[in-house]
C-alpha cells in the first residue's frame, strides 16, 4: 500500500454550483457547516491508509490551497504527504489541463518519482465513505489493469453518469458516456438474478453509474495515457475496455456527487435530520478538516429543531428549523431561520470595525435582529441587516442574478461577502 499513489482532482470551474463557486473552486466550497468538499476524498485516502496523496488544481484554486496547506500536515515519521500541483508550463506543454485524464497524463513526471505500482483516481467534490483499501485488495485479487467503483442508479439519474454493464465477474463489457433520456439503455440494466442491492433494485436503481473513481495499475495507466485523450470518463475509460481487463467494484453505500445547488442544498439540510443518509459521527473513520481552535457555540435561549451549528458561532433569542450553521455565524435576537444553509464567517468582527460600518449603514456580519430568512443559502462573511425577509413572500421564486442576490433551482443564494441591507425583502 505504500505504493500508491491517490490523485486527488481537484476540480475544473464548477458553473452548476455558480455563486458557490465564483471565488472558489468546487471543492473548496464549504460543506456541513465546517468542512470542505475537498476533506471527503482526503479523509477516505487517509483512513484507508493511503497517504501519499497529490491534488491537482486549476480554476480559483488559492482558497483550496490555502486550506489544504493549513490541514494535512504529516509529522515525518509517517512518510506520508498532500501535495498540490497546479497547473503549469513546461518545455513539453504551455496549456492548461485539458481534462481529467490530461490533468494525470501531465503530472506524470511528478508522480514517477514516488515508483508507483497503483494510482486511485479520486473526484474532489463527491461526499461519501468508502473503504478504499477494500478496493485497492478487489483490484488487485481480480487481476485486473482498471477497476472502475460503480453504484446503482436509477435511469433518470444515468443522465449524469457514464453508465457500464458488467459480467458475473465484475468484467466491464460496456460503457456509455451520460445517455439521455432519448437514447435506449435497456441493455445495461444489471440483471436481477445478480443485482448487488435489493433495496436499490425496489427504488428502480437497476443500472450502474460510474463514480469517477479508478484504480489503475501503474503500467495500465502509462498505456491509457499514451494518447491525446483529455477525460477519463468520455474517452479513458471506454478505450481501456477495448484493450484490457477493466472491472467492476460496486459500492452500495451512500454516495452523492453534489454537482448542482439543489444537490448542494438538499445534501447539506439532510445533515442535520434525524437519521441523515451520510454519517459525520464515525469515530473509525472520520472526515478531517482545518482545525481552527474555536470556542464552543452559545446559544441564549434559543429554539432549535433539526439543526446542526458549528463552533465559534453565538446565537441569541433566535429560532433555527431545519438548518445547517456554520462557524463563527452570529444570529441575532428574534432572527427566525428555516431551511437555511449558513456558511459561516473567517472572521470575528472588532468593536471598532463594527462601529465604523454602522456609521456607513453596513449591517454586521451574521444575521440581524428580526430577520427572517426561509430556503437560503448564506456564503462566508455574509452581512444581512435587521428585519429583513428573505425568501418568505412568494410562493414562486423567478430564477436570475440580482442585487443582493441569486436564485437558483428555487432556492436564494447571498454570496460570500454579499450585503443585504436592513429591511430587504427578497421574493
């Protein structure tokens, strides 16, 4: 296992979570309060024991940087690391990556010198647990030159996947690049007799969609790469199958590619309920972040209804239903929050700094006195004044950019550094 390499994507531009990814890239977006996206594939990598691990950035990288740089730290006894490699010039390429596969195919320089046997391939904006291990050991007791993780999905949702069909022995024999709805797959439905999850099949997940995470041994991945294909899934993956033994491993535990905001949104929310699909309270193997040595959250008699907050945050005389808060948020007294995702702030506030804004009509940041605020998402170091309504008067919210705010998917969205001046009413 000392081997391997994991190689971590660190994202391209990431339009469908637009605001969120405006000064930022994908995964980088902050997640459950104080996490990043980008600690889910890290966490997995480094729980399974896999710990020599790049990340490769691109597009509005700095805050990704910045986080990982101050996160995984390995003391020098582990022999472990998290390297970034952004993208650069050479004498042998002058553009940026093209894709997936040419973001591997021009690092492959860095990566060799670390003599791998295997690389996993791993997406940087996924949120899920998975016991790498097992399938790095599926991998390699198969005997196969790429293992592709795959899940069950319905058809509606194989839109957004490359869709494979696979033997009894796990051998992928077919692959499809996201088909739409047009196109007729009925030929990659997993057989019944063989279907690995019979709640899923009962849910109508009758195909399996690929994860976008592959396991290639290092001398598969030379020869996959010896060509000017840019992306693993649409070209890599669908060439491998002709010329070599790509396999399956179908992972049926709880996985979700947050692509979009209302997958962002709904994912977050699902947090805080009772029994969430995705479990942050794993002791064995839990999900790392930048520790930030936060005072514990306060709360002055507040009401709180399947609710998840953060540390640093202070919340007063308020009532939270259905949120996600993040860290260091202050809510003021009669703030009334219902399906908000809060992000949170990087900063406290000084007296002064506060002072020297009220003069120029410039709310704190936090949340003020009085206002309501219903299906939102708030971004860091958001400042939204008193007696504000927010995503309360309408019954239909008209999708755009404005002023203050976006819409998107029916949901409002005040960006990160956003004002919303007091008395703002948003429908």
């Amino acid at each position: 296992m000392d081997n391997v390499l994991s190689i971590v994507m660190g994202g391209g531009k990431g339009t469908r979570l637009y605001p969120l990814t405006k000064e930022r890239s994908k995964p980088a977006v902050p997640f459950g309060a104080r996490y990043r996206l980008v600690d889910i594939p890290l966490s997995n990598s480094i729980n399974s024991g896999f710990k020599k691990i790049y990340v490769l950035t691109q597009f509005n990288s700095a805050s990704l940087h910045l986080h990982i740089l101050n996160t995984y730290i390995f003391d020098s006894f582990t022999r472990g690391f998290v390297e970034i490699l952004a993208a650069e010039q050479t004498f042998d390429h002058e553009g940026w990556y093209e894709g997936t596969a040419d973001a591997v195919r021009k690092n492959l320089g860095h990566f060799r010198t670390q003599a791998p046997s295997h690389y996993l391939i791993l997406s940087g904006d996924q949120l899920y647990r998975m016991d790498l291990a097992a399938f790095y050991k599926k991998h390699v007791e198969s005997g196969a030159d790429v293992t592709v993780a795959a899940t069950p999905c319905t058809r509606e949702a194989a839109v957004g996947f490359g869709v494979l069909a696979a033997d009894k022995n796990n051998r992928i024999y077919e692959f499809t690049e996201k088909p739409p709805m047009s196109v007729d797959i009925e030929s990659l439905k997993i057989p019944k007799e063989i279907h690995p999850d019979e709640a899923g099949l009962k849910e109508g997940k009758e195909y399996l969609g690929s994860m976008g995470i592959y396991c290639f041994s290092a001398k598969a991945l030379d020869m996959a790469l010896d060509n000017d294909h840019a992306d693993f899934g649409k070209e890599i993956i669908p060439m491998m199958i002709e010329k070599a033994k790509v396999n399956a491993y179908i992972y049926t535990g709880f996985w979700e590619d947050i692509g979009t905001i209302r997958s962002f949104y709904d994912t977050n929310l699902n947090l805080a309920s009772i029994s969430p699909d995705f479990n942050f309270y794993d002791e064995n193997m839990p999900i790392y972040t930048h520790r930030r040595d936060l005072p514990p959250s306060k709360f002055n008699y507040s009401t709180l209804y399947q609710s998840v907050a953060a540390d640093g945050s202070i919340i007063t005389n308020a009532s939270l239903s259905n949120s996600v808060i993040g860290i260091r948020t202050l809510i003021e007294s009669g703030a009334n929050l219902d399906g908000v995702v809060c992000m949170g702030a990087d900063y406290y506030e000084t007296p002064e700094a506060r002072a020297e804004n009220a003069e120029k009509g410039i709310p704190n940041i936090g949340i003020g006195r009085g206002t309501v605020v219903r299906r939102a998402i708030i971004d860091k170091n958001a400042r939204i004044g008193d007696g504000c309504r927010i995503g309360v008067d309408a019954d239909e919210l008209v999708e755009g950019d404005y002023d203050t705010h976006y819409v998107r998917e029916g949901i409002i969205i005040i960006p990160k550094n956003g004002i919303v001046p007091s008395g703002t009413v948003i429908r």
